[in-house]
C-alpha cells in the first residue's frame, strides 16, 4: 500500500511513523522549505502519552519533557480558586517544547520519505474505476497513490476535496500570545501548570523541560486588533501576581507568538473513498483543553490499527470516520465552552470568589471531567472497532 500524507507538522509524522509500523509504504509532503515548528510549548496528557508508547515514542519524548502532576487555577492576584491532580494513569501528563516533539517525531522517520518545498494545490480521484487518489502539486506535478492522508492543518487543502466546500475558521472573540523563557527560580515549580483568570483575560504558565517554561496570555479583542508587542504585554500585565512579569521580561521579543482563537464547527465527514482526513485538518480547535495534539496522535494510532486488518482502504477509512468523529466534536465544543467561560468580562472570576462556588466544587469538578478526558485509550477502542467488522478485502 503506497500513502501520501499531505502535511509535515506532528499530525502528519505521527500517521507516518503509526502506518510504517504496519508496513504501510509512507510518503510525507511538506509546503514548506524545511521541516520546522514554532519554538512554543504543548502539553500532552495521558490519552496521547499512553498512544505515544503504542507508537514506541513515549521515551524519547519523555527525555526532552517535564512531567505535569497538578493544574492550578488563580485569579489575577494569585488566589489559587482550583487545583486539579494529575494522576491515576499508566503514562504520565508532559509538557515540552513543540520543536522537541518534532524532533524525536523525526528521527523516527526515513529522511528519504520526507518531501519539502511541495505544496499540495489539489487532489482528485484517477478514474471512478480505479478510486485511486491523485496529488497534484504545486509547479504541475502530480503522483497517484493508493491513499491519501490529510494532515495539513486548519488550512487544508485536502479537506476541501473531502467535505467538498470550502469553509472559514470562526474567530473566537480573544487572541493568544505565547512565548518561551528560561526557568525563574524561586517562582518557577517544576510539575505545576498555572493559570490565572482576569476580565476577559488569562495569564498561563508550564513547565516545558531543559529549564525553559512556556507562558501563554489570552485577551478579548477583534480579529483585526493591531499587533501587541512585548512592551505592551509587559506593561498590560504587570500588576498580576508574580512571576508573570518577570517571565514575560525574561523572553526575547522575537520569540513571541500571537495567534487568534479559532476553531470551526465539528465536521461528520471526514473520510472521501481513499482520503481521509487527521488532526486539525480535520477537526481545529482552541487550546483550552491542551487537546490539539493529543487527538492528532490518537488520530495517528487508531488509523493505523484500523488499516492493519487486510481489507478495503475505503471501508478502513469510513469506520475511523465513525469512530472518531464524536470524541473529537465532544472536545472541539468543550474546549470552545470552556473558553467563552475562561474569557468572560470578570462572570467567571466572580463566580469562584469569595465562596460562591466552593473551591472543593470546582475543583472536584475539574478533576472528574480531566480523568475522564485523559482515561481514553485511542488504541484499545480502535481494536474493538476492527474486531466488530469484517470487511471484505
């Protein structure tokens, strides 16, 4: 079997190192010049560790990684008003640097099978006879495969010819600030994701390994609100509890990432005959739950164990539509949710202080809704799913 995977982000080298493992001859293509990621963090919960270590990439990430054992919610002034454990998985809660995922994602992939500077303009069936998918190429080259996979981000251009419409992401009411600076002792605790909540506001900060933290700041604004630099977010900040300023001072101005809330409404078609589509190309959403990756990699896993039974691409690729389509539209509108509520005009803030949600409520709540989150397991599921269907070769 010969697959294209159209994307050379994490998703992307996530569906080749998963189909590589059952054989599956992979190709990846990237737009871009080279293969790289923006110097920010991620975290990854124990759904997408536990499918890491199906995928025999749970050490390697780990390596380059700080482990996670508490989230804890703050007000502006540093009240902690929540505070969730991590705990209770067979893998741990990591947060790294996303150009360290990518690398240990590289090096588990042939750099033969790695195509830069090719831009995917379109794809299209070779004949309703043979349902073979064609690539075609920016520059006018086109290559025909058995299937192709749709890994290339919120931009797809492969979930155009999937869903056949051509849809904008919904901009969310908040743009997010990220960046990336050494670790502030004593402020700085290893194991502990903070985040604090103002009006219309957040301000997080987590541990990414090497010494380093990542920080993330949201804000209420319109889509076209002018740029904000690193003044103006020190300055805006600087009277929330320490060390967020003091994080922000210490990070580069050019290491500083703005990028809007978006998302877009969860999507039933995933899958076209021999196409289908992973990660945001098939279903963005805002980062309020940590989730974007972790379903990439789910994605990746449960694909790959979909297609290991000998039988048709189409049908493989329709019950991996079934299968993953509520979990992830689940997630894509608890992550929106929580982060109408996280950006309210202070509704939020005054909810949880001073008593009027007790901090054992939220916290109890918080915690019962993460472990049922993280306590997926993208690998067992998928067997399950292979074992109920036979379906003709």
């Amino acid at each position: 079997m010969k697959v294209a995977v159209i994307g050379g982000g994490i998703a992307g080298f996530c569906a080749a190192i998963a189909l590589g493992r059952i054989g599956v001859d992979v190709d990846i293509f990237e737009r871009s010049s080279s293969i790289r990621e923006i110097g920010t963090g991620l975290s990854l919960w124990p759904n997408a560790t536990c499918a890491l270590r199906e995928l025999g990439l749970l050490d390697s990430c780990s390596r380059a990684a700080s482990r996670v054992k508490k989230l804890r919610l703050w007000d502006r002034d540093g009240r902690e008003w929540a505070s969730v454990g991590i705990f209770g998985q067979a893998t741990p809660a990591l947060c790294l640097g996303r150009p360290a995922l990518l690398s240990a994602l590289l090096s588990a992939v042939d750099p033969k099978r790695v195509h830069v500077n090719q831009g995917c303009e379109d794809v299209s069936l070779e004949s309703e006879d043979s349902r073979k998918p064609r690539v075609h190429f920016k520059g006018g080259r086109t290559l025909t495969f058995d299937a192709v996979i749709g890994a290339d981000g919120l931009s797809s251009v492969v979930r155009r010819f999937v869903t056949g419409r051509v849809e904008r992401p919904v901009y969310r009411g908040y743009h997010i600030w990220r960046g990336v600076a050494e670790a502030l002792l004593p402020f700085y605790a290893e194991g502990n994701i903070t985040e604090a909540w103002g009006k219309g506001e957040r301000f997080g900060i987590m541990p990414i390994g090497d010494g380093k933290v990542c920080w993330y700041a949201t804000r209420n604004q319109p889509e076209t609100a002018s740029p904000q630099g690193k003044a103006e977010i020190l300055e805006h900040f600087r009277g929330w509890h320490p060390p967020i300023a003091e994080v922000i001072a210490a990070t580069p101005d050019s290491a500083i990432v703005r990028t809007p809330a978006l998302d877009r409404p969860p999507a039933w078609i995933w899958a076209r005959g021999p196409v289908v589509l992973i990660g945001d190309a098939a279903h963005p959403m805002t980062p309020n739950l940590g989730q974007g990756t972790c379903q990439a990699i789910e994605d990746a896993l449960a694909l790959s164990l979909l297609l290991s039974r000998r039988g048709s691409i189409e049908t493989a690729f329709h019950h991996f539509e079934k299968l993953r389509r509520v979990r992830a539209a689940a997630i894509v509108v608890g992550a929106r949710w929580i982060g109408g509520f996280a950006q309210s005009q202070g509704w939020a803030t005054r909810l949880t202080r001073n008593g009027r949600l007790p901090r054992s409520f939220l916290s109890g709540a918080l915690e019962g809704t993460f472990h049922a989150l993280h306590g997926y397991r993208a690998g067992s599921t998928a067997r399950a799913e292979r074992a109920l269907y036979k379906w003709p070769a």
